[in-house]
C-alpha cells in the first residue's frame, strides 16, 4: 500500500542523507513523493475538478483513498449521501450517483475520508462530449473565420471547457499528467475561449498562424485554446437541447489514428507493435506544423490521453482527423471502426455513446479513398455521423489550405448530426442521413431517349445518359465562390465534380444537370461514344483536391438552406470485374458501391524504415535532440528552437525536483535559463564552422511519465 512504499522511501532517504537536518529531509522526502505521484491522503484525478459538467445519465466520482480499509463518503447538494469502501492495493474508490436531470443549477460536492475532505464548487449534470484528432480539432477560435463574434459572445451559461495536456506514454496511465487551463474546467468565457488568462490578448486571441511563422503561447506551440470546432458543436448543442454542455478536448496536430488506439484496437487492424517512421514532409499535409507530437508509436496518445479519461462517463465524442493516414486510405476504414469499438467498449457508464466524424476537407496531395473510409465507418456502426466539408476549401488559410477557417459550418453539419443521434431531434434544415452528411446516391439508371452527347454534333439513339438518384427529397446544384467563405448560389446546369469510367481505360469529365423530371436526381451526360453500357465505374467529388471542385459547383441537400453537400463516392458499373463492388440494400440499377476499404489503386504504403537511434541519454525523461541550431547574428548565441522541447520543459519546471540538462558539441560554455538554452559562443562562427549540435533532456524520475 501507500503507507509501505512511503516508509521505505523515508527509509532510503534518511539512510542517504544523515549529513543533512531533519527539516531539509522533509523537504526532500516531500519532493521524492510528488515527483513520484506517491498519494498521501485523499485525492482526485485531474478531470475531477470544480465547475465540472457531469454526465446527467450516470455521473460518477473516483479516486484514490490514503488507506485500504477507508469508507469514502460524498455529499451533493440538493441530492443526497453517498459511500463507497476503499479497494485494491493502490486504494481506488468509485461511487456512481442515481441519474440526475440535467440542469443549470450548480450543486456543491464534498468528498471526505476520515478528516480529509476536497470540495468541488459549481458542477453541472448535463452532457460531456470529447473532442480529439490532430491538428484540424486543435486549431482554435483564434483562427477560424467569425473569431471576433465567436470570442465576444463565448459567455455561454452552461458551457464548459476542458483541455488535457498532451502526453505521449509508453505505459497505460491512470491519470492525466497536466491540464491546459491551470484549474481544469473552466466556464466559457471569452478569456477562456481563446486562453488569454495566460497573457496579453494579441499572443491568444488574435490570429498567430502561418505557414513559416507561429507565434508562441504559454503551454501549447502553435494554436492556443480553444478548439473552435469542439466550441462551436458544443454552443449548437447547448443551444438546442437547452442542456449544460462539457467540452473536454483531447487532441494533437500531425498524429495518426495509431496513436489514439489501444493495443486491443490495433490488433483487429493487424498493426504491428513498435515504432512507426515518421512521414515525410511531402506525404504529410502538417509538415510545417511544429506541434506535432515527437516519435511515432502506436497507442501512445492512448495511454497518456485517453485512457486516463476512461472512467468519467460522457455523452459522446466527436473526432477530426486522417491527414496523417491519407498515405494508407484503405486501411483507415478498418481502423477507424476499430477504435471507435474500443473507446466505446472501454469507457465506464457510456457503452454505445455517439461518435461524430468530421471528413477531411479538401488540400494537396492523394484522393478521396480516405474520405471513403470515413463515411464507410460512419455507415458500417451504429450511432455514429458524419460531416462532409468537401465543399469548404481554403486555399488562402494563412495555416495552409489542409487547415480551413470555416470551422462554423464544420461544427454546425457535426452538430446537426450529433443532435439527431444522441437527443433525436432531427431538423427540418439537417441532413437526410446523419451517418452520410448529406444527399447519399441510392439508384443508378439507362436513360431512354435522344440526349445530346458530349462532343457530337448530332447525338446518338442509344442512351448516352445515367440518373442518378440521391436519398433526399430534393437536390440542388449549388455554386461556391471560391470555396472559401460562406455563401453561393442555386444552380441548375455546369460542370460538376463527376467523372466516369469506360471499361477501365482511365476516366473522363462529364457534364451534369439537375434533373428535369425529378427533384432528387441529377442528370450525367455522358462522352461522345460511351453509352451506360460500357461505362465501369463513376465518381463523385473525387481527388483530393477535385479537380471541377474548383469551380464550387457541388450537389446538396435542402435546397434553400444549402447546408449539407453530398460526400465523395465511387461506385462499380456493369461489371464483376469491378474490384471490392458489392450491392448495398437501397442501391439499385446501373451500379454499385465499391466496399469500403477496397478502393482499386489505392495501394498499401511501402513498409517504413528502420527508426532513427535515440538520442544519448541524459538521465531518463523527456529527451529532446536537435542538430542544427540557429545563430542569433546580433548576440552571436545558438538558440534551440521553440518547438515540442519547449512543450516539455514548461510542464517540467512545474514539477518540483525536475531539472534541464544540456550536453554540446562545440561552444562549451552552456547557459540555462530554465527552457530557454543558450550556447554562447566567444568569438563569432566562422563560415566554414558546422553549427554545434546540442541534446536536451528534462529530466523527471521515470515514474511521473
């Protein structure tokens, strides 16, 4: 138990250090205790904190008790008594409450064992959704497009946020290592909003982003707080359902979906266990975003992120992410269903809780094969939606266009989704299908008749059209200037994103219209000489970057609010040979889908290479290397960048006992000012001088990691 590992350490320590007074080895054996998360007494997790929103359904308190055979008593204001006994060597307790109605009237609760006692003031029932992903969730109200109104008006009664520190481990942890904002729930407020209770307005709540230049915060290295598509999903749905919404965002920019799983996930995928290389900067979108979490090892995040969350029951979770698996699109529908499984199957009171999934917007590189997957998972599971942002591209974001700024229609379509599965209130301005996002085609079919063929003056007899109809009532061709900020107009007849396939010798543009005949269908004309008969395969939306999808011309549902576009899809014509084409119930005629996971050419990544060797060890901990300093020209100083070492040497100076080493080659006379290293040089670099490389460590006993 705590009481023997707590004398030993005494023990040791007063062995070790008779030399020094007996105040003095107080101080030190208090230090050795925290630095070593040894509990002393009563204590929370770190998402246990005061102005909480727990999960009205079944809220549950859990901790750690000073001693095995303790009763821990709880009293709620307005509700009523409650204990549980103390169990298991590291003396966890656990007590869930009766259901509560939620409710904007803040009740008090006192946790006591003994004569210890914590208070935690103005918690909420109401709903708790977590937010995760990598850096599209991350990217904050700072950045998005209605930033100014979104921050004045963040003063929402019943909305609170929650950020978890980021934390890649390499063993299961029971709780977070640090939070973002200092007391762990906080109210929305237009200071938390955007963080500037950590410094001057301009370093938060303004936009800092750049594809060269990021400016600096107190804990995070490029966004700041808070996530605005977590934030704006979340003020849709307090708005509705009139219910006090918990916004606990977990997430960080460059990660893939390995990451964010547990072992048992992994394993239905078929990942293999140990390191993953890093991708390159030209396969990866976020190449030039420098929060991305160091190392890449399947189910780190997992453990230092998520698993800690596990036992604080919620509402559901909403995921952004896929740009760092787009090199592997196939595959991502297998584990994005696995995972999805997972947190549902693990977290304690929430089993079959909603899952939202944001699909990638468009940006350079690669197809919409992991689009694909994406709305698979979506269609495959149950309560699971989906928002489609294929028509909200960015290609001036000041972030790069892989970051769009419209995060307000991004978490209003997530919203709409969210409120249809998780409360039932299904809006006359939502999507037909909550899983789909959008119009979802259901029927393929010949058109008889004369239909003007593209590039032949005359037509031909044989039909040289497909209908395709959609699930929606109606349908609308619908312009988007520009693809970048809100807006457009209805529109009945031009060029959209279609293309198909004859007899599998490439693909060709063709022309659409809306339907003349029915509202729910478009028209595809078809190329000079190709008839439906021998056409294999047709798509919608696809590539990347589509390439009609330039011109913002793209099929929607409700026509007259506009708000949900139809996904990318890819369906097999006419043909056994269609690789992966099976029939789906409600799709019928001409074609079919193609199986999710089984795009043809869509090929599996080459195996990755052998791992870089770690860097030296200075001690165990938190180890930063860097090669390539830059000279401070005016100070003649080697400076180490800002980047993820900053991260973890800001969370190290907060821990007592921890320290900051630094081992150079080449200028010997080292300064530290706690992060900020310094190799000052005596005389200037010549210029055919390599820079001095220089290997940082913040060193922590391995215990608190």
């Amino acid at each position: 138990g705590y009481s023997t590992r707590i004398t030993r350490v005494s023990k040791f320590i007063s062995g070790m250090t008779n030399f020094l007074s007996t105040d003095r080895r107080m101080l030190l054996l208090a230090v050795v205790l925290q630095c070593l998360h040894v509990a002393v007494g009563l204590r929370l997790p770190k998402i246990l904190t005061s102005s909480a929103v727990l999960q009205s359904e079944s809220p549950r308190l859990f901790g750690w008790g000073e001693s095995s055979d303790a009763t821990i008593h709880v009293f709620v204001t307005g509700v009523g008594n409650f204990s549980s006994g103390v169990s298991g060597s590291e003396n966890k307790w656990d007590i869930v409450l009766p259901p509560q109605q939620a409710s904007f009237d803040p009740v008090n609760i006192t946790i006591r064992e003994g004569t210890s006692s914590i208070t935690l003031y103005n918690i909420l029932f109401g709903d708790v959704w977590v937010c995760s992903g990598q850096s599209n969730m991350e990217f904050s109200v700072a950045e998005m497009f209605d930033a100014n109104e979104t921050i004045t008006n963040a003063g929402h009664p019943g909305l609170r946020l929650f950020a978890v520190q980021k934390n890649a481990s390499d063993t299961l942890m029971e709780d977070l290592i640090d939070t973002q904002y200092k007391d762990g729930w906080v109210l929305s407020t237009p200071e938390n909003a955007c963080g500037s209770e950590y410094g001057d307005h301009h370093q938060f709540c303004e936009p800092h982003c750049s594809l060269a230049v990021v400016n600096q915060s107190f804990k995070r290295n490029t966004w700041g707080y808070f996530s605005a598509v977590c934030f704006v999903h979340g003020v849709e749905l307090l708005k509705t359902t009139n219910r006090p919404q918990g916004l606990l965002e977990s997430c960080w920019g460059g990660t893939r979906i390995e990451r964010w799983s547990s072992a048992d996930a992994l394993a239905k995928c078929q990942e293999a266990p140990g390191r993953i290389a890093a991708v390159s900067g030209a396969q990866d979108p976020e190449s030039h975003d420098v929060s991305k979490a160091a190392g890449d090892t399947p189910g780190d995040l997992y453990a230092g992120m998520i698993n800690p969350l596990l036992g604080f029951p919620i509402k559901g979770a909403i995921w952004y992410q896929g740009e760092a698996n787009a090199h592997a699109p196939n595959t991502y529908y297998c584990q994005l269903m696995a995972m999805i499984t997972d947190w549902r199957a693990k977290w304690s009171n929430s089993h079959n809780f909603t899952f939202g999934v944001v699909q990638l917007a468009p940006s350079c590189g690669g197809d919409s094969t992991i689009r694909w997957s994406q709305i698979g998972a979506a269609q495959t599971l149950p309560g699971v939606g989906l928002a489609v942002t294929i028509d909200l591209y960015d290609a001036s974001s000041p972030c790069g266009s892989v970051h769009i700024r419209n995060k307000t229609a991004v978490g209003t379509r997530m919203a709409a989704a969210s409120l249809e599965l998780a409360y039932g209130k299904i809006s006359p301005q939502g999507p037909s299908d909550p899983a789909s996002g959008g119009p979802v085609p259901v029927a393929f079919h010949a058109l008889p008749g004369r239909f003007p063929s593209r590039g032949s003056r005359n037509g031909i007899s044989a039909p040289s059209a497909i209908s395709i109809s959609f699930s929606t009532n109606a349908i609308a061709l619908r312009s988007v200037p520009g693809m970048t900020e809100p807006g457009g107009t209805n529109f009945q007849g031009t060029t959209a994103p279609f293309d198909v396939n004859a007899s599998w010798n490439g693909w060709f543009d063709v022309h659409v219209t809306a339907s003349t005949t029915d509202s729910n269908a478009v028209t595809v004309l078809l190329p000079a000489g190709v008839t439906p008969q021998n056409i294999t395969g047709l798509r919608y939306a696809w590539g990347d970057m589509p390439s009609k999808g330039l011109n913002g011309v793209f099929v929607y549902d409700a026509p007259g609010s506009g708000a949900f576009p139809a996904s990318p899809f890819v369906v097999a014509c006419n043909t056994q040979r269609a690789r992966g084409a099976t029939r789906s119930p409600g799709s019928t005629g001409l074609c079919v889908p193609v199986s999710f996971g089984h795009v043809p050419g869509s090929k599996p990544p080459p195996p990755p290479p052998a791992p870089p060797a770690p860097p030296p060890s200075l001690g165990g901990g938190c180890v930063f290397q860097n090669n390539t300093l830059y000279d401070d020209a005016t100070e003649h100083q080697y400076r180490v960048p800002r980047n993820n070492f900053t991260a973890c040497c800001e969370l190290c100076k907060r821990h007592p006992g921890c320290a900051v080493a630094v081992a150079s080659h080449g200028p010997k006379d080292a300064t530290i000012d706690f992060c900020d290293v310094k190799l000052t040089a005596k005389y200037p670099r010549k210029v055919h001088e390599s820079p001095p490389s220089v290997a940082l460590a913040c060193l922590h006993p391995p215990a608190t990691l």
